[in-house]
C-alpha cells in the first residue's frame, strides 16, 4: 500500500481517511484511472511560477469519463472533505497548467472526456465535452467538410474551447472574445445535482445551443473563473468560413507609437470595418516566438538594453509594435473594409502595411494569420525559449482602449521589468473597448535569484497598476488570493456567501480566484 | 391615519407592523415618496394580464432617489419582512407594467433616479440610473452631438436601458441583444452591500463600462431576470452612428413562406451582412400598429377569418410576412452588402424588396425604419387598439433561427389561439442563431368571457409548446411561477439555494421567475 500512496495530502485530512477515498475513486473509476505515486503525478505538478512546486503538488490525480463518474467524486469528496481541482485539457500554462491551486488537492482531470457531441453547420454551434482540444474540433470540421471556423487562444492544437472559456480566455478571431461566444453549460454542482444553464434544462429543447440566457437568472457567468461547479459540457458559438480572408500586418517603427496605433484602431474596431480581435505586439513578442533567443545577442544579465532590442527590431524586421488583423467576407466586402483601413492609415501618416503576398510565407506573419483564420499551430512556445529556465506568468491588466491608457500601462510595465532585470514581452489585444494587456513575465526558474526576483517583479507590477486603477482579468494560481484583493471585500463577501451556500463543504477548488471558506469572508 | 393607510397589507405582515415600516419609509425618504393611499396607488396597480389586478395589488410605493436611499428601504424592509417589488421606469407593458407580482408588495420605483451619469463618445460607453428613458438619453445625445446610437425595444420613448436590459429584452439595431451589450452593474443586495460588477469594484478604475467580466465568477447574469438584488446603475455598449444607415423591407406574399424567409436570413445574418436583429412580422402586427382596428372588418367575435386577413394585407399592402432589416456604414460598404442582398433575394426567387426611398416616408416602414436606426417612438403601443379593452399577454418562445422550425412555432401558436377565438399577431425578431418568436394575445380584458377565454389560450400556448421542447424567454408576472416549471427542478433548486443564501427574509420581489422562499425548493 504506501508505494501507492501518495506523500502529500489534503489540508486537514488524515492519511487513513484520504486512503479510504481513494480505495473510493479505485471501486468508482478503476485502478487506472487513479493516480497516486509520485511518478503517475509529475504531469499535475510543474508549473512556471516561481513558487516552489511543492506548495502546488497534488495528492492524487483521477480521471472520470461521464457525467455519472463526476458526480461519484463529487459524492467521495464531500464525504471525505477532499478538496478538488478540475483540470480539462491540463494546459493552462502560464496560469497554473495542471496543478491545482493548493498543495493536496486532488487532481480531476477530465481530459478522457473527450467527445464532440454536436456540431451544427447550419446554426455555426457546437457542444463539446472538457477534454476536446481545439485540434481535434479542427480535424473534425475539416474531415466532415463543415465550413465553420475556430477561434482559439495560442496554445491552440493541445488547449480546449472548454477549459479556455470557463477561464475567459480569448482569441484572435471575430469570436476572439470567447465567452461572449459561448452557448450553454452543463455543471456538476458540489450537492450532485446536474445543472444545464440556458434552455438546457427545458425537456425536448433544441435551442440549448443558440440562446444564450434562458429564463430567470442567467448563471453560466458564475461558473467561470470560478469553483461553483463542474462544467461537463459546454456550447459555443461558431462563425461561418467566409469565402475570403485576408490577414494582414501594420508595423509601427517607435515604442512611442502605441498611443497612435490604439487611436487609429479603435474606430476601425467599433464600427466593424476590423471585425478581429486585432492585436498590438510588442517587439520582443514577435522575435521570441520566431526562434530569436535572448542568448543570441548578450549573456548578461538583467533586463535587455533598448539597443539590443532596437538590433533586433532591425535583424528580424520587425516594429517596435507589430499589428495584426483581418478582414473577412466576399471579395468585395474585404476591398471596400481594405481601402478603409488604407485611407485610415494614410491619414495617420505612419506605418507599414504588410499583405500576406507580401509575407510570402515568413513567420511570425504566418503563424498570427493562422491564429485569425482559425488553423491551430503551436509557434507561440517559442516564447519560453526566449530566456529559457521555464519561468512563465502571464501579467494581464485591463485597458480602456484608447491611447493614453495603453501608453502609460505599457511604460509603467516596461520600467517596472526592466527594474527587475526582466523585460517587457507584452501585447495588446482585442479592441473593442477594451484591451487586454497580455503581458508575459518570463525568467529563468531554474536560478533561484532570478525566480525571486520576477516574483518580487509580479508583485510589484500588481501593486503599481493597482494603484493607478488598473486590475488583472486573469492571474496564475500563486496570485489569485492576491488578485481578488484588488477587487474589493464586497465583491469577496458575496463570493463566499455563494460559496458556503453552493458548496458548504468547501471541496471545489478552494483557493481558486481567492474563493476559498477557509477565508473569513 | 387611515385613509393614510392602504387596505392591502404584504402577506402575513400585521396592520400594525406594516405601519411601523411606513412611517420608518416617510422618515426617510420623506412624506412625499411614501404611496400609501388608493388613488396614490392607481398608477401601481394596472395590469394587462387577465387576472384580477387586485391580485398585484401592492401595499404602498415608494420612491427612493439615492442608493444610500435604496440600501435604507433594504434594511426597513428586512426589520419587518416587507416584500419589495423595484420598478425602473415601470413601463413594463405586457409583462406585467408597474404592478408587483405578488398581492401586498411594496413598490420600490426608481424612476426619480434618473441620472445619465456617463457616456464615452470615443469609447461608445454609457452609464444610467434605473429612470433614465432611452427619450431621454436620445435628447441628450442629440444636444451634445455624440455621433452614437441607441437600441431600444419599441415602447422606447417611455421604456428605459436599465429596465429592459435587466429584464433581458431586445431591441433591432446591431446591438439589438441588450443583456450582450451591457457592461457594468451597481446592486445592492438584501444584506445592505453595494455590489459592483466586473472591473466596477476596483478603486479608481476606469474600465467599469469597457470590460465585461472583471475577475472570477461574472455574476451580472445572476441579477437579470432574477431578486438577488437592485440593480441601481448599469452600464452599456452603443453603436457608433455610421455614415450611411439603410432600412430596407422585403414582403412576402404567403404565410406559408416563414420557412423559405428563415432560411434565406440566417446565412446573411450569420455573416453580419446583414447586421441587425432582423424582424420579420405578420400582417396583423404591422396593420394593428399603424391604425387599422378589427372593428373596421368586422364585429364578429372570435378569431378573425383569413379572409379578412388576407383583405387586410391587400387594403394595408402588406406581406403575409413583412421582413425588416438596415444596413449600417460607409456608402461603399452598404452598396456592396445590400448588392449581396439583392443576390440572395435572386436566388430566393419571391419576396418584394422596398427601399426607403419607395417607401416614401408611409407606415409601418417609417417607424420600423425608426427602430432600426435609434429613433424613438410610440407607434407599436397601436397594437392595443386592435382588439380594445387592454388585454396584452407576450408569449414569446425561442426557436432555432431555422425555418422548419419557424414554421412549426407558427402553425402551432396559430391553431391554439384561434382555437380560443384570438388572432396570431406576432414576429420574429432577432435571428443570429435564435429567433425571438414574440406573440402578442390580445384581448379584451373588459370582456369577461374573453378574458377567461385569453387566459385559457395562454395556458394552452405554454403546455402545447412546452411538449415540443420549446420554452419562453420572458413572461408576465401572471405566468412567471408556471414558466419556471418548464425549466425543471434541478434549475429550480439552485435557484432558491442562491435565494436562501443571498436574501434569507425573502424581501426582494419574492415571486419573480418562480423564485420564492414561500416555494418549497
């Protein structure tokens, strides 16, 4: 027996009771589908923040493949007061990847539930379970010849549309605002009930997938970022392939630009003429995921000079900002959308405009066009190779999108990096309204002094936007206690009373966005 | 004191105690803001619906004009468990007006709180209290010359953005889904705390109206359609004006073609051709609201003979089915989308498109053209006259935007109410992925048989439907409890656990969308 178990355990558990629920989980999923030797868990233990692992590590890892079997964990959990963590496709990385957000929680990782249940061609909806990836709803649509387009976050071939819009990820598409596009959940609720938010609940219903709200309170928000329940299946909206798309690219020469480039997209955005969630990135960003290594151009240390990066701007043609975007529709739908960008543009009196021909092909053109017109890749890793060491957090704060704002969010980032040795790999996107400051605080993880440093970095870039109103919409599990601070006891408040209400036994992911019944809220 | 003192009392709430609470009202919010007496409360009590309007009858009104106001009526409420029913501008028509849903209730009416705190020209942001009417906000656009434009439903003038947003009602602009467009939200909740939604809970942040969802759970859906709170200040997206704005119409001969219509819409909707939440509405719909009465065809009771409808069309020349949509942009972008338009009709080979030059300023396609471009006006509320005697009931279910089942919903919706010796006056609106079939039974509510006979037909609609799958999005308050049913019990449950949870005195509009303490869940 102690071979099979686990050396960690949950937060007030006692060895005998936590092995009495795994013998559980073994009598309800099989002996495979529960992990427990250290070995079976080293995939739901690494992560890129800086803490050490151990503060992360799991006590054990299951995997159900039905509803039935989640709600059988479910039931375990709160006999035993286990506490949870839901993984869907586990690759959640620079937020936490598949580690749970406390040392000894149980993993559930959802990953076998895998199936597409529907895909309707017509509507442009589909309904899909935790574990599909978005590759593998792309090689459906392709193989069945259904003309409707994905749209995905970077790590789109191994992520999920299940797992991205539960954490209100985005993407690069008209859809890019993932949760906007989404269609109805399935929960597991923490009393074991099965809730289908939506016209998912109405018997013999066929419009789960194409109305959004229901009848009374609208819950799928609640579930989200969130430890209320688990989603076991989640609708989403599909946009139809247009007959033409045309990616093309906007390079700006000066950091100083950013304000111009917000201004001149912002109208462009709000009346539709770019439909995408365009993006704004940085130099850095652009050359990382191409194969540039910081090595290639200094071995020393600490933030890299302006000058390096001006090199580097040069060698890759690159510019300081590099903006994407598309059009979409008949040809002559994406002429008139392109001659108004054009004569936009010219009236701004910088930038150069880059078409595809012009790309011919050459990256990172090639990977940003895929993420637009919803071919998945994976070139955006290329970013961790950029210092190399494995340390990854995302800083994300939110923006007016207008650019004042997005100037002084991107100086006071650079300086507070640069302060800390680190540099800015950073981009702007989405756009209606809004932009989401995508912000990628990357460092060495294997040296000890750098990792405390971007540490002492994230927390000061939290404090120094907190102070000047700006808050995250979205951090890695070290900081999530943190982040909701910035929000406010009364949002916290009303948290916990849903919490205690919802899932009195405190066993879905405590902790999770600073949700947990251990805090006196 | 008693002709002070109304003859209606909240449930199980003593004279005496009603009138401690009263007179705490008047010490707050003045003499003034206190309704306690029967002609005060006439304005209160005006139902549409066919029962007995002593059954809403409220206890008092009162008027609040601050949030600290609001939040004192909260806790006045909760020392003597009083049952308060919020009202924005209370022009509700049809779902129940200003009247509360349960007998005794104390109104709350925000219509004095009326500020239009913000609107972001550059950004297409605005900000309101629950009084402020879109009337309003449109005047104050037009004196300030903000090039943005309003989407309102059709009682416009009177109705207001945070009443119909809340109440997740729709409009037939581009931003015609309300609930989807708004973002930001102020409540205060049972226990007395100011909650704000999404970024509004952070200190000195100015993202409140450009970011939807802030951080962790998204509840802005929890409050709409719902008595977990009231909501005090909400935020929402406008369109910017375009330069062109071109509201078109095509009539279709035969009612038998909602199907053919169906389809060819979705596919030019799905690809924001078309980019507006279409309508396409029966022949009665479009004469009852420019004038024409059933009495000027005959005064047989009765549903009436398509014959008479058919004669109707021809007099009125009106389709069977009147399809209405606008095309927003520069003159090239509306020349080319229109273009596709016209291609499609082509291929559709019926249907007779009207421009709004042919047209020539006549009804009804002046003030659909008006609702499509953000004009307000009063020409729908025409539709009362068609029967006479104030009875209006919305049933409106939701179908998949597909033309089958358009179909289905019509012949269905037709048989039952003529069944009962009512007409099929109704339309479709909205129509990305889903159509909102939106029925309007109409009757004469002075009439006592017909009001049974209206009553009777509701109940069918919703059983008959109910058992092909199809459920409303929205009700009056007569109906609201047996609408909740229709959703299940599992979608119940939660309901009231948030309701327990969130106001355990059961104070805030108790009966709204079935969710009540007094229910056993």
């Amino acid at each position: 027996m102690s071979e099979q178990t686990s050396t960690v355990l949950p937060k007030g558990v006692t060895a005998s009771e936590f092995n009495t629920a795994v013998e559980k989980f073994r009598a309800l999923l099989g002996d495979d589908n529960v992990l427990v030797r250290n070995d079976q868990l080293t995939p739901y233990k690494k992560v890129m923040m800086p803490r050490d692992a151990a503060e992360n590590a799991p006590s054990a890892a299951v995997t159900a493949t039905t509803v039935e079997q989640v709600q059988g964990v479910v039931r375990i959990c709160n006999e035993h007061k286990i506490p949870v963590w839901t993984i869907s496709t586990g690759n959640n990385f620079g937020y936490g990847s598949a580690a749970p957000v406390e040392r000894g929680q149980v993993v559930l990782d959802l990953k076998k539930m895998n199936r597409i249940i529907s895909v309707d061609a017509e509507l442009g909806t589909a309904l899909v379970e935790p574990g599909v990836t978005y590759q593998q709803l792309y090689d459906y649509l392709e193989e069945n010849d259904i003309p409707l387009m994905l749209s995905f976050s970077a790590p789109s071939a191994i992520a999920g549309p299940l797992g991205n819009t539960m954490d209100r990820g985005v993407g690069y598409t008209p859809y890019g605002e993932h949760f906007l596009m989404q269609c109805g959940m399935e929960v597991v609720l923490a009393n074991g009930d099965v809730y289908r938010t939506g016209m998912g609940s109405v018997e013999g219903d066929n419009a789960w997938q194409v109305f959004k709200w229901g009848y009374g309170p609208t819950l799928d928000g609640m579930f989200t970022q969130a430890n209320y329940g688990i989603c076991t299946k989640m609708g989403f909206w599909l946009m139809p392939r247009p007959p033409v798309t045309k990616p093309f690219e906007i390079k700006f020469e000066d950091e100083t630009d950013i304000a111009d480039i917000v201004e001149f997209i912002r109208p462009l955005r709000l009346a539709q003429v770019i439909p995408n969630s365009v993006v704004i990135a940085g130099t850095l960003w652009e050359a990382a995921t191409c194969d540039t290594r910081r090595v290639h151009y200094t071995t020393e240390p600490g933030a890299t000079p302006d000058e390096i990066l001006k090199q580097i701007q040069k060698d890759k043609d690159l510019g300081a900002w590099n903006v994407y975007a598309c059009l979409y529709g008949t040809p002559e739908q994406v002429e008139v959308n392109f001659n108004i960008v054009k004569g936009a543009l010219k009236q701004l009196g910088k930038g150069k405009l880059v078409t595809e021909e012009e790309a011919g092909g050459t990256q990172p053109f090639d990977y940003r066009a895929k993420l637009m017109t919803g071919v998945p890749n994976l070139q955006e890793f290329g970013l961790y190779n950029w210092r190399g060491g494995g340390g990854s957090m995302w800083f994300a704060p939110v923006s007016q999108a207008r650019g004042s704002e997005c100037d002084k969010q991107y100086a006071l980032a650079k300086d507070i990096l640069n302060k800390h040795g680190l540099d800015y790999v950073g981009e702007f996107i989405v756009g209606w309204r809004d932009m989401h400051h995508v912000i990628d605080v990357l460092y060495d993880r294997s040296n000890d002094e750098e990792r405390k440093r971007a540490e002492a970095c994230f927390n000061e870039l939290l404090d120094e936007f907190e102070k000047r109103g700006y808050a995250v919409y979205r951090v890695n599990t070290q900081f999530q206690d943190r982040v909701a601070q910035s929000y406010g006891s009364t949002k916290r408040r009303l948290e916990h009373t849903l919490k205690r209400a919802l899932d009195p036994n405190n066993i879905l992911a405590p902790g999770k966005s600073g949700i947990d019944l251990n805090n006196d809220f």
